[in-house]
C-alpha cells in the first residue's frame, strides 16, 4: 500500500489538539506528530493511504476552518 503524508497547522494549540482527535477518529490514519510548533500554534502530521489522510484532513477542514492557518496532503 502506498503511504501518504498531511500536515495541517493551526492557530489555536487547545483547538489544534481537538483537531488532531477528530482526525485520528474520522478515518483510517495514523499520527506522525502533532505538537506545539511555536507559541499559539499546534501542527499535525497524518500518515496513511492518500484517500484516508485526504479525508482526514477534509474532515479537520470542515469542523475546524476558522483556525486553520494551512494543510497539505502529499502521495507518494
């Protein structure tokens, strides 16, 4: 199976955490990281099949647009 990468940052460390959680139960994906990356901001990083991490990350997109500051999903 291929393996894919998502990283999605974020504007708010409390939201980034709750984010984190809703992606991990939204789909099939495992967590590389997910961290404070500099005062106020939470970064998180998915790995998993392309159309599992996509759809994670849509589902971050959905529930959490307000404090998303970027996201990138990258296939292999």
């Amino acid at each position: 199976m291929y393996r894919s990468i998502g990283v999605i940052e974020l504007k708010s460390i409390p939201k980034g955490v709750e984010a984190a959680d809703a992606a991990l139960k939204s789909a099939g994906v495992d967590v590389v990281t997910a961290h404070p990356a500099c005062p106020g901001k939470y970064e998180i990083i998915l790995t998993g099949s392309i159309s599992n991490v996509q759809s994670a990350v849509d589902h971050v997109m959905g529930r959490f647009s307000d404090y998303v500051i970027d996201h990138s999903v990258m296939g292999r």
